[in-house]
C-alpha cells in the first residue's frame, strides 16, 4: 500500500506525524507551528496595497509585521499539501457545495458562501483573541505543556462537537 495515493490516512499515523513534524521546527528554528498569525499578516499585506501609513501605525503590524514569512509559508505549504495529496489519492473533486452542507441546509451556493465567510470571520476573530489557533494552542502549546492550551484545546473539541450536534440537528440522548 502506497502511503502517498492513500485516500485516508489513519489520524494516529497523521498525529505522530504532525507532532514529529513539530518537535522538529521547534528544535531547528526555535519556532512553534501555528496558522492564524499567517492570515492576519496576509490581511496588513492586502491593505498595505491601500493604504500603508495606517498599516505601519497599527499597533497589532509593528508587533506582528505584514510579511511572507515561515508561518505564512507553512499554511502555503498546506494548501498546496493537500491538493498534491488529493490529486494522489484520486479524491480530488471540484464541488461548490459539498454533500454534507447540502444534507443539512440544502444545495445553494451563496448560502455556502455566506456560512462559510461568517463562520471563517468567527474562527478568525477568536484565534487573536485566544492568542492562537487549534494548530497554534493544540499542537505547539500542548507539546509544551502549557496549561491555557490543554484548556484551549478541551474546548476545541468540545465546541466542534456540540456545534456539529447543534448545526446538523444531533438529538442529544440523556
């Protein structure tokens, strides 16, 4: 069995894999692995095309500059990760609404694309405020033993549970 046009990869496997992968850069370049950072620069990148002198004022930009750097790599690497690892597999498939969306809340695109905007706004918004993501608090924080991201990461999986049983309508039996 070729690991590489797999369709699925056992989450055992693919978490020793990620947290080796995080060991690593940590040991090599004193840099933890997270996401969201990356967006946010992203963001001060775009609105620099606009209007630079606010983005160098803003307190947030001269803390965490507008710049491609290895965080913003690293989600780069990601996407392109896993559309290599769909092409492999033979699962990649172009759908502007996926089948479980349209189980749930039916087949309309701009509904998919006003759910997905709002929804992506909402995890935005709370991984500054949390100071991190769930790549940035449930690997790299945990694998330090920092207390606030075993915490942080408890609620990921308690929030993705009770939101997935709340949004595709889950009786709760108790």
């Amino acid at each position: 069995m070729n690991i590489l046009t797999m369709e699925r990869w056992s989450p055992y496997g693919a978490g020793i894999g990620i947290g080796i992968l995080a060991c690593i850069a940590f040991v090599i370049s004193n840099k933890t692995i997270g996401c969201s950072t990356a967006f946010a620069r992203t963001s001060g990148m775009i609105q620099k095309l606009f209007n630079s002198s606010k983005v160098k004022k803003n307190e947030y930009f001269k803390k965490f500059k507008p710049e491609i750097d290895w965080e913003w790599m690293l989600v780069l690497g990601v996407v392109i990760g896993a559309f290599l690892s769909a092409i492999l597999s033979g699962s990649f498939r172009f759908s502007w609404v996926p089948s479980k969306f349209t189980e749930a809340f039916g087949s309309l695109v701009c509904v998919r694309f006003i759910v997905a905007l709002i929804g992506g706004i909402i995890m935005g918004f709370g991984a500054r405020w949390a100071g991190g993501c769930t790549s940035g608090h449930g690997i790299s924080g945990t694998l330090q033993l920092a207390i606030s991201s075993w915490i942080a990461a408890a609620c990921f999986f308690i929030g993705g549970i009770v939101t997935a049983m709340l949004i595709f309508k889950v009786i709760f039996v108790g």
